[in-house]
C-alpha cells in the first residue's frame, strides 16, 4: 500500500512539473526518500517544497504518514489508518483521493496487515523470481526442467552433490 502512495506522489510530482517547473533532482529524491535518510540539501529542498508548493508537500506527508500507519503497531496502529484515510479523502489531491478509496476497498488486507505483521511481498518476490525462471527456461527441452529449476531456487530442496561432503 505504500507503493500505492509512491505512485501517487510520482502523479502529484509530474502536475508540479508541469504547472510550476519543480526541476530540482534533490527535490525529487527528498520526497521519495525516508525522512531519516535524507542529507541536508535534500532537508533544504524539502522546505523549499514546502514553503513553495503546498499540495507536493500535502502528497509527500500522506505518504509518510502511510508509511507510519505500517510502522506502529497495537491499538495505535489500529487507530492510525481511520485518521489518514480521512485526511486523504479530504485533502483535495485526486491521486491520495483515489487511493484513500482504493484502501477501503481493500480494508481487509490492511487491518490482517497491521494484525500479524505479515504482507504479501514474499509471495510478490516468489512471483517475480518465477517469471524469471520461465522466460530463461524458454530453451529447455520440457517443462519438467522448469519445475526443477524452481523446487531447486523456491521449493527449499537442497540435494546432496556428488562427490562433496555434508
């Protein structure tokens, strides 16, 4: 889900592009970057951005405070989402309105999310890993060498080589 603000921060950062002529490369990696890994040019332009441009500034807080609402945990998690979602869906930038809908359509991920701590991203890499198994395995002989190749790299099969030592 904060992949979803991500891409919604890059639409909002495309119309300053073009309305105002935000063009500072700093600027651009300040508001993608996690606050704690910013330098201080970065801190620079990001108060630049504020002071200038007020809905950039609005998209790169509703993401950060996406990215909080999957940080804590317990009854304060369970209360962050509530307040964000509302301050997304009244915050005037068509993207984070689309997204604060998109979110509580999808509630249920979210609220298994910050219950057990557990995402979807392992099963994201696993997905990844196998489109490209398959596209290396194009010059196998049979699909039986894929399935191999995949219980060998994903399924946890570890056989003993010939010929070395356990």
């Amino acid at each position: 889900m904060v992949a979803w603000a991500m891409k919604a921060l890059d639409k909002v950062w495309v119309c300053a592009l073009a309305r105002a002529g935000v063009r500072d490369r700093r600027a651009m990696w300040a508001v993608r970057k996690d606050p704690h890994d910013l330098t201080g040019a970065q801190r620079t332009s990001l108060a630049q951005i504020a002071a200038t441009y007020a809905t950039l500034y609005r998209a790169y807080l509703l993401k950060e405070q996406l990215r909080e609402v999957f940080r804590v945990k317990g009854e304060q998690g369970r209360q962050l989402p509530d307040g964000w979602l509302s301050w997304a869906s009244h915050s005037h930038t068509p993207e984070f309105v689309a997204l604060a809908r998109t979110i509580r359509r999808h509630g249920d991920l979210l609220w298994n999310t910050l219950d057990h701590g557990q995402s979807n991203t392992r099963s994201e890499a696993t997905n990844t890993h196998l489109r490209a198994l398959t596209k290396r395995s194009q010059e196998f002989h049979s699909p039986d060498a894929l399935i191999a190749m995949a219980m060998l790299t994903r399924g946890g099969l570890c056989h003993q080589l010939p010929g070395r030592a356990a």
